[in-house]
C-alpha cells in the first residue's frame, strides 16, 4: 500500500512537472514574441533544449548583443539539429560570429547562405584602400546615462539626441532600459554634452520617441513614436513605430501628427530632410520592401502634402535591414546596414546621388565601422565633422568624429604619353604599372590625350612602362613616401624607332620597316647564304637592343614564273629567314614570318614580258616590318 502511494505520489509529481514545463514554454514563447529578450532568454535556459527553444534561445542573445551566449547556443542548435535548421539561422549565427570578429567561420555560413564564396578578411583589406575618408572618432562624454543615441544638428549650436537616462519611465522589456526620450542640449569645445533638457511632454509621451530632425529654419521637426499598442503580426505581436511631425509655434513645440503614410500595421522611422526640404528620407518595413527594412523616400510638396513613398530600390537596400538614413548638403545618402557587406552588425554606408539615382553603397572602413552596431551618422560635408551611434562599448553611445581624405584613395600616378622628339601627344599608347617585382598591376591604353592614372599606395616601389607600335618601350621607376608625396606627375616620353636608328623607316602610316640590304638566295634554293647572313646580323643585333621589338619577316618574288611555285618559294624563304634569327638568339615569340609570292610588287611590273630585268629585281625581296 504504502508502495503505491509512493507511485502515485511520483506519477503526480512528474505530470505536474510536465504540466509546468508546457506552462512556462508557452511563457517564454510570449516573451520572446513580444520581444522581452532578456527575460525570455533566462526562461528558456531552464528549458529542455530542443530545437525550437535553442532557436529562441540563441536569437534571444543574439538580439540583445550578448554574442559569446549567443554563438555558444547557435553552435549548439547547429550541431544537434544540422539541415532542419532555416537558412535565415547561418545569417544570424554568422553575424554573431562577426561581432567578436571571427570572420573565417563566419564566412562558412555566409557562403552556404548566400550560395557563394565570401571572403571578409580580402573584402576588408581591399576596402582599407578604397574608402573615401578616415574618421578620428571621440566618445561624447554624457553623464547620468547608459544609453544614448541619434545625435542631429539643431540649430546653429544645439543638438538634439535620444535618451534612455529618465529612470521615471517605464522599462523596455526588450532590454530592460527605460523609455527613450528625446532631449535637447549643446556640445563643448571638450565634446560634453551640457544644458541638457528633455523636450516637452507634447513629444515625450510615456512611448518611446527618437531620431529628431529639423527643417533648416528649425520650425518644424520630424521623430520617431512608438505606439503604445501592439499589433498581431505574423507570429509576433508589435508595438510599430510612426514618425511624427511637431511645429514650432512662439518656442513651443505643437501641432504634433503622425504622418499620413504611417501605419499600425508597419513601422515607419529615422526620418532625414533633404537639403532643400522638399525630400524625406525614411527606414521602413511596409508592403513592398525587400526585406526587413528598407530606405524610403517622399515628397514633401509645397502645400505640406506627401507624396507617394518611394523604395530606392536594390541598389541600396537588401533583404535584410537598412535604416537610419541621412542625406547630406551634397546629396550624399549616408545609412546603415546589416546587408551589404560589412564588418559586423550595421554598418554605416554612403551613395552618391548621380543623374537622379543612387550609385553603389561604399562602406566608410573600420576608423568608423565596428564589428558590432554602427548608426545614426550625420555629417556636415563643408566642415568634415558630424556624428555617428554604435553600441561598441556595451550601450549605445554617441560619438562625435573629424574626417579626412583616406590618403590610401590619393596616392596616384598620373602623367601623359609623349614623342620624346616632337612631343606630340601618343593616344593610343599602351601603359603599364607594375610592382617591385615585376608584376603587372593595372594597365591602360590612353585616350585622345594620352593621360594616365593609377591608384598606388604609400610606402611601394613601382614601374610605369609606355609602350607603342613602332616606338622603344620607357620604363619609369618610382616609389612612394608615407605621407609628403601623395601624387607623382610622370611623363613617359617614347622614342620611336625610326628616331633612334637610321636603318628605321617609316614608309607608311603605321608600317615601319627595318631597312636592310637584299638577301639572295641560290636559284630555287630557300638556305641562308653567308653574305644574307651578314645582312641579317644587322637585324639580330637590332633585335637585342631592343628586347621588346617584335618584327614580321616577309619575302617577296616578282612576277616571272607560275603564281603558286612563287608563293611556295617565298613562303620557304621567308621561314628560312626567321630560323636563322632564332638561331642567333632571337626568341621565336619575336618573330613572324609569311610569304607573298608576287601579290606585292613595289611597280607595275605584274606580269611577265612586261619590264626589263632591273625592274624585275625590284620586287625580289625581304622586307623586315616591325609589328611592336
């Protein structure tokens, strides 16, 4: 008896256990749908690990920026679940992987999710020399709060920034912060944020608000608003965010309205007012993006009317989120994204504004980008100074950044290809840079002006050499210092030929020919006799003058007997000839040899009976052309 109440009792047990298992998945799951990521990961560590809880689990770390937690986990759902695992998991897993920096393992799963090969380290490596500026970065020192981001111009002297630093504001389960406000405050010569005050409670609600920016008569603004409700959305319930629009009205900050192409069904954020203020840009997820969040922009028209939301298309966005746009005095378009390729986490980019679209996105490097959360960037072009947000050190935090040109995009060579004797611009020519071991780097063949340019780097040695049909090859050695000489104007000045030797003669537009005596042969004969010989050591010693001459032997019969038995015997005769220079140490790819037979009299001795025989003789002959 007293046995079977022991069963009994450990039957209840166990299903109460079960009962309490089931309970708590479905609380975590609610958690992790409502996006309380921190709570959710604590509940879902208690949980048996199965495929949907690790998946939760990792995504939960992984959202919230604890990476070490979240690669750990994402291995583990790898390892036990393999193939069943969704795709979108390599992305996530990979980008984990990218926040501490482990860029060969992440590149596996990047490869299998893209379906080709990526290589982070040579993308990074080749982007060091090609991005546009270097960014000296200062943390803005912001005291009594952990988190602060989105900094913008206000005014002539104020900025205007989002806060999590009212601790009377609820919490955000998401991260457990408080609610984010926006504040206004002005910026030190020290890069300390003083006179901070919060704006008023007509734009800080009990939701969050951020990302304000401001018309250049700083009477009207655009933020971010959370709703304080959430909605359904597939298999998670969102608060969306909308962007508002606030008028300044005797200093004070009213007429606050949601914008009409915001929606409780999708978010709308990160408004950015072009110069002229006729153009919103903006962050959305809304039917039609390409994927989480696209760059958006609108019109706005002169009565205070919107136009029709633009997405700017794939050339900017991607599958995955692009946000925070800024759109500078010089139409460049500056934003983040986690879908380019990058450094880990967003990643800010900028796109030029060319003929009415937005050329290829470049990112701004590593004096800028981390391999963590990088956003918010705003710029002013003149003055090469603007801020950035990133989560680098933990928290969100604001930096402010001086910009120079990245001297890797300036050093140069450049010059022009000249007639070293009549200077005359050579276009056409070819042009070759090469490096201190002899390896071609680039090459060019240069227009009607004859100018060249290539991108070099500091602290090389190079080789630019000019080449051209019937002209010597020039060679120019330089190198390059760290900083002073940034650009080398070189002028390679060719000299043909025909300048240098008297035996080379240009007989025609573009044939130019080495000019020798005759070259006999016995009759019916194709052997080189010793007297052709000492003609053609005259070539030979020409030839390695010039290692880079290259020259087209050809032989010529007049038109005194049949057609075919003269074209067969120039053929051999011109073979002949060529045999004899390679034996003298002319390499074969030098040379080409062909026969005419009688198809190019130099007279209009063109058949038989017709001239004497010292006009016969005049089309017997081998004629030497230089081909390069």
């Amino acid at each position: 008896m007293k046995k079977n109440i022991y069963i009994l009792a450990s039957l209840l047990l166990v299903s109460g256990m079960a009962f309490a298992q089931k309970g708590n998945i479905k609380r975590a799951n609610k958690l992790f749908e409502m996006r309380a990521y921190t709570e959710a990961a604590e509940t879902y560590e208690a949980k048996e690990r199965t495929q949907q809880v690790l998946q939760n689990l990792a995504d939960s770390y992984y959202y919230n920026t604890s990476l070490q937690k979240a690669i750990k986990t994402y291995r583990e759902l790898f390892v036990e679940y393999g193939d069943s695992i969704d795709i979108e998991y390599h992305f996530r897993y990979a980008q984990a992987l990218k926040g501490v920096k482990n860029y060969k393992e992440a590149d596996k799963h990047l490869s299998r999710y893209y379906n080709k090969p990526v290589n982070t380290n040579a993308f990074i490596e080749s982007l060091e020399k090609t991005t546009p500026h270097i960014f000296n970065l200062s943390q803005i020192v912001n005291e009594n709060s952990s988190s602060d981001f989105g900094l913008s111009f206000y005014g002539d002297n104020k900025v205007a920034f989002a806060s999590a630093r009212n601790t009377e504001n609820p919490s955000y389960s998401w991260n457990e912060l408080p609610y984010l406000d926006l504040f206004s405050a002005t910026l030190s010569n020290n890069n300390t944020l003083e006179d901070i005050a919060p704006f008023s409670d007509a734009i800080n609600t009990e939701s969050h608000e951020s990302s304000a920016v401001f018309t250049n008569d700083g009477k009207t603004m655009y933020f971010n608003r959370t709703n304080k409700t959430r909605k359904k959305t597939d298999a998670e319930r969102i608060a969306h965010i909308k962007i508002f629009k606030a008028e300044l009205v005797n200093d004070v900050w009213t007429n606050v309205t949601a914008l009409p192409f915001t929606s409780d069904s999708y978010s709308t954020e990160h408004p950015a007012i072009s110069k002229d203020g006729k153009t919103l840009y903006f962050a959305s997820d809304m039917p039609g993006t390409l994927g989480s969040f696209d760059i958006y922009k609108v019109a706005i028209n002169d009565d205070g009317t919107y136009g029709e939301p633009e997405n700017l298309g794939a050339t900017i966005n991607t599958k995955h989120r692009e946000q925070f746009p800024f759109i500078s005095e010089f139409n460049v378009l500056y934003f983040s994204s986690i879908g380019h390729p990058g450094y880990g986490g967003l990643d800010v980019f900028r796109s030029n504004l060319v003929n009415g679209s937005f050329d290829k996105p470049v990112n701004l490097g590593s004096s800028i980008n981390s391999n963590l959360d990088d956003f918010a960037y705003v710029v002013r072009e003149k003055d090469n100074q603007g801020f950035v947000s990133s989560n680098r050190t933990g928290y969100d935090r604001l930096f402010g950044f001086a910009r120079d040109i990245n001297p890797l995009t300036i050093y140069q060579v450049e010059g022009v290809v000249q007639d070293l004797n009549s200077k005359e611009l050579l276009a056409g020519s070819l042009v070759t840079l090469f490096d201190e071991s002899d390896t071609v780097i680039q090459d060019t063949i240069v227009g009607d002006n004859a100018h060249y340019i290539f991108k070099i780097e500091p602290n090389k040695k190079y080789k630019v050499r000019g080449t051209r049909k019937a002209y010597i090859p020039q060679d120019v050695e330089f190198s390059t210092d760290s900083k002073g000489k940034v650009q080398h104007n070189i002028y390679l000045n060719l000299e043909s030929f025909a300048d240098a030797e008297e035996r080379v003669k240009e007989k025609e537009v573009d044939v130019v020919q080495v000019v020798l005596d005759k070259i006999y042969f016995d009759f019916d004969e194709a052997i080189i006799r010793e007297d052709a010989a000492n003609t053609l050591n005259v070539l030979v010693d020409l030839m390695k003058k010039y290692p880079s001459m290259e020259v087209e032997v050809s032989a010529h019969t007049d038109a005194r007997g049949p057609d075919q038995y003269n074209l067969d015997l120039s053929k051999l005769r011109a073979t002949s000839t060529l045999e004899y220079l390679v034996s003298q140490g002319i390499e074969r790819n030098r040379l080409k040899s062909i026969g005419y037979g009688e198809m190019q009299p130099l007279n209009k001795c063109v058949k038989e009976g017709i001239c004497d025989d010292r006009e016969y003789d005049i089309n017997r002959r081998c004629e030497f052309t230089i081909l390069k």
